[in-house]
C-alpha cells in the first residue's frame, strides 16, 4: 500500500522536465532537469507571497513587517529557483539521450527538446549518476571498450532501450588490447589504433 509520501511525490513527478540541448561545436549535450516537487514548492511559495502581500495590505500590517516577511518568502523562492545542470561528454550517453528527447519530448526550437512527466525525472537521474560514475576498469583490455560495456549494463531500464555502442559500430576499429606477454617467435604483435576515440571514423546511421 503506497503511503500519503509516495502518492504525493508520484503525483509532483507528473510537473518534472527534462530539456535537452545540443551544442554541435563542442559534440556536448546539455540537460536542465527540473524535478516537480521543486517546481510545486516553488509554486507554493510564490502563492504563499502574493497572498502575503494581499492580506497584509488589507489588515494594514506595518511596511516594515510586510518587507521583512516577504522578502524572506522571495529569497527562500530564489535559493530554490535554479535547475539543476549536467553536461555529457560521454558519446554513448550523448547518444542515449538524444534519442531518448527525440522518442519522449518535443520540440521547442532546432536543437532543444523538453520531456516532461515521471520519465524525465527517471532519465535525468540516470544520466546523472552515469554520467558522475567511475568504475574499476579490468587490465588487459581496451579501456574505452570496457567503459562503454559497463555504462550500458548499469543503465535503468528508463535509458535501456536508449542505448548503443558507439566504439563497436566503427568501421575499422580494432580493440586496444594490450597483451600480457611478449608474442611467440613468429607471431604478430596486435593492431593498435592510436587515434583518439572520437577521431575515428564512424558509420552513419
């Protein structure tokens, strides 16, 4: 049985949004998530202000009160007005995300897409916590590989269906493997591909 808590925090998820923006020259993705409860509390404490001001102009309460009242009201709207920002680098999670606006939001100008509802709320916090994440990499193998690998297992079930491999799908792409020993008399070192991963070529989808 859901508690009083949980309906009330369900409900405030319908208000939560997630805006996307891209920035080409950077290859970066920009989130601006604003969660719904935040956005209810701030409703409450502009109502809260305004209704202030009414009442006490109606009961002639001192000026001075009403400044001091109020502007603690406006200054606690103002601490908990800012959304809160993530940039991602990470091309898998770029990627995810992009198609994640694409599929849930709409368009609100070339370039920026907002998702509104529970699952932006549900993708912002994945996106964020894949994002700030590191994990112990294994030695011996591609890093990069190994990386993307982990942040597709660790991904919700929100961001799942979302995500693709990036490193995998390039033409040409040969895993750094680095061996744990020396080749035997006639055998070929592994190909290793120098380049940085987003210098390679990559196919077109």
């Amino acid at each position: 049985m859901k508690t009083p808590m949980r309906r009330f925090r369900e409900w405030t998820a319908r208000f939560d949004e997630l805006d996307c923006v891209t920035m080409p020259q950077s290859g970066r993705l920009a989130l601006i998530y604003r969660a719904g409860l935040k956005r209810v509390w701030q409703a409450v404490l502009l109502t809260t202000a305004v209704g202030w001001g009414l009442v006490a102009s109606i009961l002639g309460v001192p000026s001075s009160m009403v400044i001091s009242i109020g502007g603690g009201i406006v200054l606690v709207f103002l601490l908990t007005a800012g959304p809160r920002r993530i940039q991602l680098s990470d091309q898998v999670l770029v990627q995810a995300a992009g198609r994640a606006a694409l599929d849930l939001g709409t368009e609100r100008a070339p370039g920026w897409w907002r998702v509104r509802g529970p699952q932006a709320g549900a993708l912002a916090r994945d996106l964020r916590r894949l994002n700030r994440m590191s994990w112990p990499l294994p030695v011996g193998v591609d890093r990069a590989l190994a990386r993307e690998e982990q942040l597709i297992a660790a991904a919700g079930p929100e961001l799942q269906p979302y995500l693709r491999p990036v490193l995998t799908a390039v033409e040409g792409y040969e895993p750094q493997v680095v061996p744990s020993q020396a080749p035997e008399e006639g055998e070929l070192w592994p190909l290793l591909d120098s380049r940085p991963a987003n210098d390679k070529p990559r196919r077109q989808s």
